[in-house]
C-alpha cells in the first residue's frame, strides 16, 4: 500500500466525474495561490469555481472554524435546536438584504437550495409549472437538473419533472409564457455557465414585473454572481429588482460547504405545517460552515474589495486582447474569453496550468475559459495574470 501514489489511489478509489480530471494534488492554500506537492504554487483564476472569493484560508475564517469545533458540531437534525452561528449568519445575512427577504433556510449546498426553493414555490402557490431558461445552471440533483438549460445533461437521466418549460435568456417570449399557472420563474442575474452573459436590465425588470402581475414567484441565483463577484455585494442590485426567493451556495460557506434559500418569512412558514416538517436536512446550516461563513461575509464587508471590482474589470478588458481572443465578456470580476473551439481552448488551459494558473472552462460553452480569480487580489497581481494568459495563448500554438 505505501508504494501506491495518491493519483493511483484516486483514480482506483474517488469517484470520478470526467474521463480525464485536472488532477494535480494540493497540499496548502492560502490568499490567491494552491500549492502542489512538489511546492510549485499556482494562481487560483477560478476561487474553486466562485467558492472562495475573500481567497483560501483566510486567518479569521480558520479561527471561526476551529472555535465553533471546539464548541460543538452536528447535534440535531436542522431546525430544532437553536445554534448560534445559524442564528448570527441568518441575521448577518438578512441585515444586508432587502426586507423581504428576512428567513433563511440553510442547505448543503447550493443544488440543496434550488430545491428548496422550487418546493417553496409549488407549495406557496399552489402551482406547478416551472419556468427556466436555456444554458443555465442550478445544480445537478434531479430536481435541478430539471431547470438545468441544457438537453445534452439532461438527456442521460430522464424522466425528470414535468411542467419545465426553458426559454433563451433574455428573450421576449418567456414573458407571455408566465401565467396564473406559473409556480415560479427561476433565473440568474448573470448567466454564468454559458460564459457569463450579463441581461439586458430593462428584460430582468420586465420579468420581474410580469412575476408579480401573475402571482408567479421569481427565484434569483446568485450562487456564483453573489458576494461581490460582479461589483456589488447581490448582482441583483444592479438591475433594481428583488427577487421573491433568493438562491446562495458557494462563497456562502467561505470554503465551507453551505447554501441557502432566503425569502419571506410568511413565505417560508408555509413549509412548516401541512405536511409539517415540509423541508428537511440533517447537516444543512452545519454549525461550523455557519460559523466560516459568517467569518468570511465580515470580511468582505469590512475590506474595500468589492468597491476595486469595476477597476479589475477595466484591467481585464483593457489586458486581455489577442487575435485569437474571438469574444470577451466580463461581470465584474469575472470573465469568459472565447476561443474557435473547446479543443483550441483545452490547449490554453494547459499551458495556463503549466504556467501557474489555474482554470478552466464553462459547462455550456466548453470553448470559452474561465476568469474568476478571489476578490483579494491586487491590481498587479491581476495584471500580471493576464500577462501569463495572453503568453499561455502564444505558447499554445492556436492555428
């Protein structure tokens, strides 16, 4: 056994999601940078896909997260007992919200709170139909694959929900399509996996008024677009709207898994009787990411990162210019650079990796790649990967 290598042991013994995973091996990680086993570091570009955007192993998160484990972790299943880090990020959390979103329901995980939203919804409604859009993504259990805007992974997996229609996002037909039928419409801010496509404003206000008209509940996803990436603390922000149901996961945790679904409490009461006990998880709200959580949203709130985000995204646009760059689309800190094709941008991901960076591409446009670094890195640091990029794109031959 000692001669076997953790690569071998992985692929013998992890389950694997793709036929050839990145797979190198982390051993420690800290601000923007994982560092492998040889010691060689690499600049994280992707925040471990919009996880860590106050960067990894943040001083004050690693102390929040031993300090709750010394106190206590899984005591009883969510919602019965009251735990203190749940009820302190709850409050956090509803203090920097509109009113109306005001009760949170934690979760696993983002996927956990598409979920639990779309539950909410048919049970707050009374309705079924589910509307989503095409290339989008919510998570893959079978609930949310449902509204996952892409047949290619949905196919393998049928049968799943029935009443989910999908439109292309931003089009004018969704608005006819949404009735008094309509359970809820569920849609992200910034379309992030089909290579951040950022909406039209005057579109996202038009939804969120015919919502309303209809009696139609509108979930917004910030699992990715949330907690700063795009220049404001809610993505949502920007498009003067408020969404009846709001989805979080992924930096929710700060590096902890933790997701939520947060909306109005006389909403989120409909889930507690008939059936009583309408949603429930046992390690959802786990104390101890409550607590990460809670640690790394104070940080954010307390640093000027979010405020420096639209000077990251000039940077981005003004360094990342190449002949074969055929689109660049940012949301803030975030961007997608396409190339001709997955297997030219495949070829710019190697050599990114070779040369430090961390990257990958996008689950509805693989010939894109992605840009989402932590927030905490500095304007020369960010410079400096776009040199590494735009030499990575050089080194990789692209005919």
């Amino acid at each position: 056994m000692n001669n076997i290598s953790n690569r071998q042991l992985f692929l013998r013994h992890v389950a694997q999601t793709s036929p050839a995973p990145i797979g190198l091996e982390m051993v420690k990680a800290a601000g923007i940078y994982q560092y492998d086993v040889s010691g060689k570091a690499y600049t994280d570009l992707i925040s471990g896909f919009s996880v860590c955007n106050i960067g990894h192993s943040h001083p004050k998160v690693v102390q929040a997260v031993q300090q709750q484990a010394a106190q206590y972790m899984h005591l009883i299943v969510y919602g019965e007992f009251i735990e203190g880090p749940q009820v302190s990020y709850a409050h956090l959390l509803t203090s920097v919200l509109p009113a109306s979103l005001n009760s949170v329901y934690f979760t696993n995980s983002g996927t956990e709170a598409t979920e639990g939203a779309m539950k909410l919804a048919k049970r707050a409604t009374g309705r079924t139909k589910i509307i989503a859009f095409n290339k989008s993504y919510h998570g893959s259990t079978q609930g949310a694959l449902s509204v996952m805007g892409d047949e290619y992974w949905r196919n393998a997996f049928r049968p799943l929900l029935p009443e989910v229609y999908h439109y292309d996002y931003g089009s004018a037909a969704v608005l006819a399509a949404i009735d008094a039928q309509t359970a809820c419409v569920i849609a992200e801010p910034v379309q992030a996996e089909s290579g951040i496509h950022r909406p039209n404003a005057a579109w996202l206000q038009a939804l969120r008024k015919r919502c309303t008209e209809t009696g139609t509940l509108l979930i917004i996803d910030e699992i990715q677009a949330g907690f700063g990436r795009t220049g404001s603390l809610w993505a949502f922000e920007q498009y003067e709207i408020i969404p009846d149901i709001l989805l979080l996961g992924k930096a929710l945790g700060g590096g902890m898994p933790l997701g939520a679904f947060i909306a109005d409490k006389k909403l989120m009461d409909t889930l507690t009787s008939d059936p009583v006990l309408g949603h429930i998880t046992t390690f959802g709200g786990h104390p101890v990411s409550c607590a990460a959580g809670k640690a790394a949203l104070e940080v954010l709130l307390e640093s000027d990162w979010i405020e420096q985000v639209q000077d990251y995204e000039v940077i981005l646009e003004q360094k990342l210019q190449h002949p074969k760059i055929l689109a660049l689309r940012t949301a803030g800190c975030w961007a997608s650079l396409t190339f001709s094709c997955f297997e030219a941008n495949h070829k710019v991901i190697q050599r990114c990796i070779a040369n430090g960076l961390i990257t990958d591409w996008f689950l509805f446009a693989p010939e894109c790649l992605r840009i989402a670094p932590p927030l905490c890195i500095t304007p020369a640091e960010l410079e400096q990967v776009c040199d590494v990029i735009l030499q990575s794109i050089d080194e990789a031959g692209l005919e």
